[in-house]
C-alpha cells in the first residue's frame, strides 16, 4: 500500500492511545488509487495536483502536514460530539470531546517536539481535546509516493498564497491583495459543499492562477461541525506555498468573524483565522519549515465585514459568493443567474447580511440571495425573548438560533455604544486595545444601521429591538452615528 498513510484514532478518557486500543483507523491515500481499508475510514485527495506542482514527490515534512491534516479531519467528522446536557444558566453548549491521534511520521524526531503545540492549536479551533502522539513510520514507503511527472512547463509566478473559498472575504482579499501590490497564487480546498462549483464562477478573475485540491470522504460522519477544516486548508496552502518558494499565506476573513468578541461560548462558529490559532501554527510551521521564513497573515484583521464588500468593485462578482458554511440542502441551491443562496439564519449569514446592506453597493433586500430573510419578512411581535429556544444555540440554522445571534449582537452593540472602555475591558479584556476597540465601534454602528434598513419595511423589527434594549424614545437612531 506505497502512499498510503493510516492513523488510529480513540474518543473518550482513558490510556494512552496504542495500536491496540483503537476505536477507528483512518486511511489517507491518493483519488487514483484503489485502496484496501481494511475496515478503516478512507479520506482520499488529489495528491496529484501536488506532485505536478513539485515535479515529484512533496517532500515527507510536507506530505506528513497535509495528511496530518486531512486524518485530524476525518476524525473530527468520525466522533460525534453527542447531547450538549446544556442548562440555562450559561453552562457551555458546545460538547467538548477527547480524541487522540497516533501518527507514524519518518522524521519522528521533527515531529514528537510539536506534539504540545499542535494539541493545544487543533483543540483551540475544534473546543475539544485533541492529543497527538507521533511514531516512527517503519515502512517509509508510506509516506513517499512517485512522482508522474511535472504537469507545469512553468511554475505560476506568485510572491505569496492565499486561500479562495468563493466567499465574500477570499472575494474581497482577491481584490486587496492586487490592490496592495502582491501577486498570490489561490489555492482552493474542494471538501463537497460545492465548493468547486462555487469557486468555478470566478474563473474569469484567475487566469489559471488557482490550484484547487479535492478531498473526498469515503465514510458515513456524524459530525458536522467541521470546526477542524481550517488545519487542513492552511496544511494544503503551506504545501503550496513550499512548492512555489513562497513564504506568505494569507487568509482573508474579517475581524468580526476571526475574533468574534461579539459572541460568548457555545456557538458553533469556527476559529478559523482567530489570531491565537494563527499564531500556534505560525509556531509550528516554523519548526517544521526552518529554513524558510514561512507566516500565515489575515489582511483583513481589522476590517468589517462592510469594509471587506467594498473591495469587491463587480457588483455582480457578489452575487456569485457563498457565506453559508453549513451542509445544508437550501444553501446549495442557486437561482435563474446561478447565484448561489445562503440560508440566512446562521450566525455567519447574519454578518453577511449586515456587510451587505452597509457596503457601497447598494445592495438591496431582493438581492441578499437568502433563503429565509427573517429581518425583512419575519413578525417579530410574536416572539418574546423568554420563549427563544436557548436549546438551539448548538445547532447550525434556525429560526431561534438567528434570534439568538441577533440578541446577542444587538447586546453586544449597545454595550460598545454606550459603555466606556474601563467597563468593556471587564468582560472583553480585547478591547483594552485602541484598533480592536475601534473595529467593533464600526462594526456596532452597522449592527443598527441594518436594523433601521429593515426596519423602514418592517416596523414589527424596529419595535423589538426597542423592546429588547430598553430603548429611549429616538434613540435607536442614535445608536447608528
């Protein structure tokens, strides 16, 4: 089974995880490849669009990362997190789980040092407890596949990498990156979702300068949280980036949705660009990369979600983009134009749609590409906030979970707009620096200004977010200067 690499993974407390004490081996091998499983999960990608890349083979640090990557994902997806046995009194909704992680490496001596690193940097962006362990790969032949052949006569010329997801902030870090003077080569991760289909709507703005690199799960999941999914598209970026000598990446997400201050525990929002996270695998990538000089940077950590929209200059290009991250059948599908729709309900639909209605572009209700606009066309008179489901927090989509997220970030707003900064520190200790502050401070007026758009067609939202706020006569309009 040359190229083909297998992991033996274990949920739960208890010993330390040995080969015969499993409770699923995941198997990590190429799309072209028929492999045996022998009752393992099978996780498969397009190693090819690697190997064309390098000439050859990826070097075994590099290929170690990507398959790291792709098995911590597998498992992510295989162990299911399981009732939250959440209360009311503000108890974590969010399962935690125990999962380890055997991995065996050829160079183990590079790889046992970053065991604590990568233990606390994949259980920050997945709220569990990951442990690995690395042992030593007795067949090398695991871990080093042949080479087919160069595919590109030339290498893309490029100073950097960066991800393309087709949402609305890769959209928006196409146009500033260019803006600024660099010239990334994208690399997209195609992991179902139709990503690649959403990714293909923006051919027109590559010219060719994109790799796009598929994964396909070949097992039943439980889990859809995927919080881990970040990991495995940094690991494919890295790659990249090693195979054009390029040592930036960059990830474009707004600051909003990087930190998401605005938000206590128990959603399921991912830490995909949180700057803790960033820095943890800078860490790591600086130990298994030495000689190169290899940062992961987010140009847009001090942007809005509004602020990234306008520097999309296409209108057009916008309604091609997907923010809806969940595998939700209604957000897969797409109108007359084949503009994608976005469920409208999740936490990250509503900072889309407050980005949206912001921006420069005037962009209209009719043209939000929302299954459900519940800030247009939902009676909030008969919702009180003592009878939203709090239950729901933990799931993806629903009418109490956008409720809930916009409670949230109505409070969150009020409290930026009337609390001075000794007050917020208290409970946001974040804050206490001057651009974080004002991030939010931008971000809060938008909050308001998107309640008043709705609200000039929907009297029942101006009334409830009055209400909810205990408001002064007046002074919701206040809230938008």
């Amino acid at each position: 089974m040359k190229g083909t690499k297998r992991f033996l993974i274990k949920s739960g407390t208890g010993s330390t995880l040995s080969e015969a004490d499993s409770d699923y081996t995941i198997v990590v091998d190429d799309y072209r490849t028929e492999t045996e499983t022998e009752g393992g999960r099978l996780i498969k990608y397009t190693k090819k669009v690697l190997n064309d890349l390098f000439g050859h083979s990826p070097p075994p640090t590099v290929t170690a990362l990507v398959e790291l990557a792709l098995g911590t994902y597998a498992a992510d997806r295989l162990v299911k997190r399981g009732p939250t046995g959440a209360k009311d009194d503000g108890e974590e909704m969010l399962k935690s789980r125990q999962i380890q992680i055997l991995y065996p490496v050829v160079d183990v001596e590079k790889w046992q040092p970053l065991e604590s690193e990568l233990n606390h940097a994949v259980s920050f962006i997945s709220r569990d407890n990951f442990q690995y362990r690395f042992i030593d790969a007795i067949d090398e032949d695991q871990s080093i596949d042949e080479s087919d052949g160069r595919h590109y006569d030339q290498l893309p010329e490029a100073d950097s990498v960066a991800l393309f997801s087709g949402g609305l902030d890769s959209l928006g870090g196409r146009f500033h990156l260019a803006d600024e003077g660099y010239n990334p080569h994208f690399v997209s991760v195609d992991h179902g979702r139709n990503v690649g289909h959403l990714v293909r709507n923006f051919d027109h703005l590559f010219d060719g300068n994109l790799t796009s690199v598929g994964v396909d799960e070949e097992f039943s999941a439980y889990e859809d949280t995927q919080f881990t999914r970040s990991f495995m598209y940094f690991a494919f970026a890295a790659a990249v980036a090693v195979a054009l000598d390029v040592d930036d990446i960059y990830v474009p997400e707004n600051g909003v949705l990087s930190r998401f201050s605005s938000l206590e525990s128990g959603w399921t929002t991912t830490r995909t660009v949180h700057p803790l996270f960033v820095k943890s695998l800078n860490r790591i990538f600086e130990e298994l990369f030495p000689d190169r000089e290899m940062e992961i940077t987010n140009p847009f950590l001090g942007y809005t979600k509004k602020e990234v929209v306008d520097c999309i200059p296409n209108k057009e290009d916008i309604f091609f983009t997907r923010t809806c991250p969940h595998p939700r059948e209604l957000s897969q599908g797409k109108n007359a134009s084949g503009h994608p729709y976005n469920c409208g309900e999740c936490i990250p639909c509503l900072i889309r749609i407050i980005g949206l209605v912001n921006s420069e572009h005037n962009i209209q209700p009719d043209e939000l590409m929302l299954d459900k606009n519940h800030l247009l066309n939902f009676d909030f008179s008969t919702v009180g906030v003592e009878n939203i489901a709090q239950s729901e927090q933990s799931r993806q989509s629903s009418l109490s979970v956008f409720l809930l997220g916009l409670n949230a970030h109505l409070s969150f707003a009020y409290r930026i707009q009337t609390s001075t900064q000794k007050e917020l520190v208290s409970s946001h200790p974040e804050l206490l620096d001057p651009d974080i502050l004002g991030l939010y401070e931008r971000f809060s007026r938008e909050i308001f200004r998107t309640v008043k758009f709705f609200a000039a067609e929907n009297p029942t939202l101006d009334d409830y977010v009055t209400e909810f706020l205990s408001l002064e006569n007046k002074e919701l309009a206040s809230l938008t200067q």
